[in-house]
C-alpha cells in the first residue's frame, strides 16, 4: 500500500511494509545447486548464465545419420534442409519471398 502525501500512517503499515522488502542479504551473484528460494540472483548473474546456456560446441551446420540429440541445428540449416526436402519430392520450392506453402483451395461441387 502507497503512502499518500498529507496522509497519516500507522506504525502497522510501516511494518508491513517492511516486511515486504527486499532482504539485500538473500541477493547472490552465483547460481548453483546449493541455492535456495530464497535467494534471488542479480541482473548481471541472470544475464551471464542464460549467456552461458548455449553450448556451441553441440551446434552444427549440416545434418546427417551421424547427428545426435545432443546437437541443435542453426536456422539456417534448418530451412536449407526443409527446401532439400521439398525438391526430393518433386514439389515447387519456397521462395524467399514466400516462406510458407500455398494451401490448395478446395475444389468446388455443383448441386445436382
């Protein structure tokens, strides 16, 4: 609850707004699995480990009988073995402009 100006408050909305605060003590700069729910990380400590989360050692360029489930493709690869795909079976490839299939409109029926 806001303290309005001009207004008076009591000792009891002091206090619950104390306890509301934040414990600077339970603020940590390393993550771990010792860490509690009570503890929050800072901006930079959050920042550095969602950075550190991307293992590019697992990211490949090219995908192949060899590829493990540990390996993530780029976008790149991605879309140029969709369009591998999609010429292997005989279809019209996707331009660059246009990155998604036509949708073929259904046929129409003429009342008997």
């Amino acid at each position: 609850m806001p303290i309005e100006a001009g207004q008076p408050i009591k000792a009891s909305e002091v206090n619950a707004m104390f306890d509301t605060k934040e414990n600077i003590s339970n603020k940590v700069t390393v993550l771990s699995s010792e860490s509690t729910t009570a503890q929050y990380p800072s901006a930079k400590t959050v920042h550095d480990n969602l950075t550190l989360k991307e293992n590019t050692s697992n990211k490949v360029t090219a995908l192949s009988s060899t590829s493990t489930h540990t390996q993530y493709p780029s976008a790149k690869t991605v879309y140029d073995n969709l369009i591998l795909k999609e010429n292997a079976n005989k279809k019209k490839p996707l331009s660059p402009a246009r990155q998604t299939p036509s949708i073929p409109r259904p046929k129409r029926y003429t009342r008997l």
